[in-house]
C-alpha cells in the first residue's frame, strides 16, 4: 500500500505549472486497488433520471434565460452593493453580459435536461477578482437549499480562504454538493482544492457522460472539458475548451443522481460517484 | 495605452518603455510559439472595466492598440470575468461575436484563445491568440495550458517591472551600506501590498516624511 497514487507527494504549485486535467483519450487509466461494491451499477445510480426534482444553481455571471438551449430560469439574482456600501443580493434580469454562466447552464440543461435551474451573479463588470461578491452570492445560494451550486470560478485571494473553508463545510453539512472547476493557472485559489467540495478538472474525450476518478487528489474527477458546445447569450453555439466546462458535465450528473435518490448524504454521494468513475467501473466489476 | 493598479497599490505613471517592449515581446513570442494569425493582450481599465488593446503582433498591429471594448465584450471578456483560460473555436459561426470582431479588428478569425494575466490575486488583463496552427503533438487543452504559460510568465515579469518601478529603476549599488538600504525598502515594497489598511496608511506616511525629508536636505 505504501505507492498508492493518493500517499504520493502533492503536485508542487508554481509559476509555470498549470495541468489539473488528464489526457485520458489514447492513454490507459492507472490502475489501482479498491473494495469491490459490484452491485452499484450506473444504472441503479442514474438511470432513468432526467435531473427532475433537483435544484440547480449556477454561481457565475448570470444565465442568459432567452437561449433554447437553456430553457427556463427559475430565479435570477445578483450580488450588488446597497446604498449602505454593503453587498446585498437583489432580482435581476436573466441575461449574461460575458456568457460564461450561460455557457455552464446550457452544458448542465443538457445533461440533465429535467433540472430545476436558477442563477446568481457574482461576476460583475465583466472583471474578475471580487472574493467578496463570491462569498455573499454563495451564502445567499447555501442558504436557498439548492441540492447542487456550480463553481466554475474561484479567487485567488488568500485572505478569503477561511471563510470559503467555513462555507464550504456548511454546504456539506446541509447536503448542498457544490461542484467547482480546478483552476489550471499556476495559481493558488479556492474553493476547488477543499475536500468538501466536488473538484472537476478536464478530460479530453467527447462523451459528455463519461467522467474518471482521479486516484492522486486534490481533483476529485475529470469531465468532458476540452471542445465543449455551448450556447452563446443571444443565439448561437461555440465549442469551448477549460475546465470551467468540465464542471457542469459533473454538476448535470450529480442532479440526475440526486433526483433519482435524493437522501443521498455528501459522502454517499461522492462513494457513488467514485464507483461509477469510467475508470472504476472495470476495476469494480472485475474486483467482484 | 491604460493604466492599472494592481491590488494595494497606489495608481501607477504611465507604463514605460520597457513595460511596452516587455509585452510586445511576449506576443511576438506567442505568434511565433503558435504560429498564429495574430496575437495580443489587453489591459482592464481600473475604472471603467473597459478591455484596452495594449499591444498586438500581426494581424491589426498597426491599427489596434489603444482600442477600447466594453466589459464582458467578445472571448477576453469571458476570460476577464472567469479569471480562467479557454480556447473557443468556430467563433465565427456566432453572428454576435463575426459582428464585433469585424468592427472591432478588420479580421475573422476561426478560433480565439486567450488566458488571464493574474497580478497579485487580480486579473489586470488578458492574452489571446487569433488562428493558431494545432500542433498534432499537442490537443486543444495543451495549447490552452501553453498559452497560460506565457500569459502568467507576461504576469510575473510585469510584476517584477512593477517592483523595479518602486525603486525608481535603480539598480542595486555595489557599496554594502547602500546595498542594505535598498534591500530594506525593497522589503517594504515588497510587503506592503498584504498588509492591513490602517498599517499601510501608517507605513505610506512614514514613507511620505521620509521622501519629503530627502527632499529638503
């Protein structure tokens, strides 16, 4: 037990060093050992769910509720600063100025096309950076009692650690998944790398249902990120690559779980989704 | 040309030569790196959150710089607001962005990526790269990791010009005492940025009397 790819040393993080994701497309899975639970087949964990029942929340820069590839928009929130200089969160119109929460919602609408689906802004301006719009937004999203909150973003402010820290386990302790993309800048950021989170970073094949489990943390799965087609705030479609869009992939089907078992604890949950993993699946089998 | 603060810091002079060369440098690199149609960084302006074209080689580099585009505006935008790098392709079948590039630039590309410059926590801008030629040793994710690459390595250098800027460009004297003095304000310089509000008020008007007391002597 002593080379098992979860002992070994965690990955160095410098300038100049990005890479959270994983070519699996052309190269063989490692292998690893693990207790057999052969029963837990895809299909007892999500077949035949649509995500109905599930509320999704996409923590972003707004959704754009007028694209058909996304379909109805429960609630549209923003973070915004009251006239007492404080953040509060107020209705706003269900648009998308940059077109990255909209690109996230279109993924996970086609995931799980039965989801219960609202959006909060907290990238405003189209400026990134604001730790603090974040935090408000995700407590606000927290307290709602969505079932799942995607990340695709994160700040790089350490000062900001803590309380994200804090949030996060509040989530978990409300069984609230929040899902949140590595970042593969050579940065420090958060919330993605806490245990309590769902990590997401990229694969590079094209099956939108096919995700692995990464043996060697701190990312928890790869998704489908590299030539994703997404709807673009107006009309359209654009095929995007990073792992903000391997995220939704995983928030889709962790709703179709969700809707389809929904006493699911967060520790259940991420058990299921381990031994469903394309890469434990074989190993699962074969070990029973 | 724009001006940015980075965090905790007061509003810099105009960037200097070097600054300018360091980035021109950088997107001559990437043009050549990926054999693109063109490529170019932006700046946000502090105040407005505009994308500003700061420097671009190839394709519009003559006409571009200084360019102004509104938050949230096109793949820089995205990349702005996210904070993470992408690679979009078939941008051009997307009637809103044809639009804007047309307008904005005089050419079409097929495909945009582009990746944050982060500085001290905060995305002060943004790389991107019209029309790369795929290597077929590497995937669409490898390029995107490349590029944010050079855009962190663009980053990094803008910061180190940042710190050099502090000490008014002076390069450290070869005199032992001198060298200690330099590497005391080069300390503060460097901490001064996470420190808390109240301490850097205190600090800047520490700073301040020293400077004005140099001043009179």
């Amino acid at each position: 037990m002593t080379d098992q790819p979860w002992r070994r040393d965690r990955p160095p993080v410098f300038p100049g060093v990005p890479a959270w994701g994983a070519l699996t497309a052309g190269s063989p899975p490692e292998p690893f050992s693990l207790i057999p639970q052969p029963h837990v087949t895809p299909d007892w964990v999500w077949g035949g769910s649509d995500g109905s029942g599930a509320r999704v929340c996409v923590l972003d820069s707004g959704v754009d509720q007028s694209h058909p590839r996304v379909g109805t928009v429960t609630t549209s929130v923003a973070v915004r600063t009251g006239t007492d200089g404080q953040l509060d969160i107020a209705e706003c119109a269900g648009t998308d100025q940059a077109g990255h929460g909209t690109a996230c919602a279109g993924i996970i609408r086609s995931v799980a096309p039965g989801v219960d689906l609202s959006s909060v802004r907290v990238l405003t301006d189209g400026k990134f950076g604001s730790g603090a719009a974040l935090m408000a937004g995700l407590s606000w999203a927290i307290d709602q009692g969505y079932d799942v909150i995607n990340l695709s973003l994160a700040t790089t402010r350490p000062e900001f650690c803590a309380t994200l820290h804090e949030l996060a386990d509040r989530a978990y302790f409300r069984r609230c998944i929040l899902v949140a993309s590595a970042n593969n800048m050579p940065v420090l950021s958060y919330p993605w790398a806490f245990s309590s989170v769902v990590s997401v970073a990229s694969h590079n094949e094209s099956d939108p249902m096919a995700y692995y489990y990464n043996p060697s943390p701190p990312v928890d799965f790869y998704a489908m990120g590299v030539g994703v087609k997404v709807p673009v705030p107006g009309a359209g479609e654009m095929r995007l690559t990073g792992n903000s869009f391997a995220a939704p992939h995983m928030t889709g089907i962790i709703a179709r779980v969700l809707a389809k078992h929904p006493y699911l604890t967060p520790f259940q949950l991420k058990t299921l989704l381990y031994l469903n993993a394309r890469n434990v699946v074989e190993l699962n089998r074969r070990s029973g | 040309m724009t001006e940015i603060t980075p965090a905790g810091c007061e509003p810099r002079p105009r960037q200097n030569l070097t600054e300018r060369q360091l980035l021109q440098s950088v997107v001559e690199v990437a043009l050549r790196v990926f054999g693109a149609a063109a490529s170019s960084v932006f700046l946000i302006d502090p105040e407005t959150g505009e994308l500003v074209f700061e420097t671009v080689a190839g394709a519009g580099s003559s006409t571009l710089p200084g360019t102004r585009f509104p938050p949230g505006t096109g793949i820089a935008g995205l990349v702005a607001a996210s904070g993470e790098p992408l690679l979009a392709e078939n941008v051009a079948e997307v009637p809103q962005f044809a639009r804007a590039m047309a307008i904005g630039t005089g050419y079409l590309p097929r495909s945009i990526m582009a990746a944050p410059l982060i500085l001290q926590g905060e995305c002060i801008g943004v790389m991107e790269i019209l029309d790369h030629t795929p290597d077929p040793a590497r995937d669409g994710m490898q390029d995107v990791e490349l590029l944010a690459l050079l855009a962190a390595h663009a980053a990094l250098s803008v910061e180190l010009l940042i710190r050099l800027d502090w000490l008014g460009g002076h390069r450290v004297p070869a005199d032992s005492k001198a060298t200690s003095q330099i590497a005391l304000l080069q300390r503060i310089g460097v901490r001064l940025p996470a420190a808390s509000e109240p301490l850097t008020t205190n600090v800047l008007r520490l700073l301040v009397t020293a400077d004005q007391l140099l001043g009179t002597s």
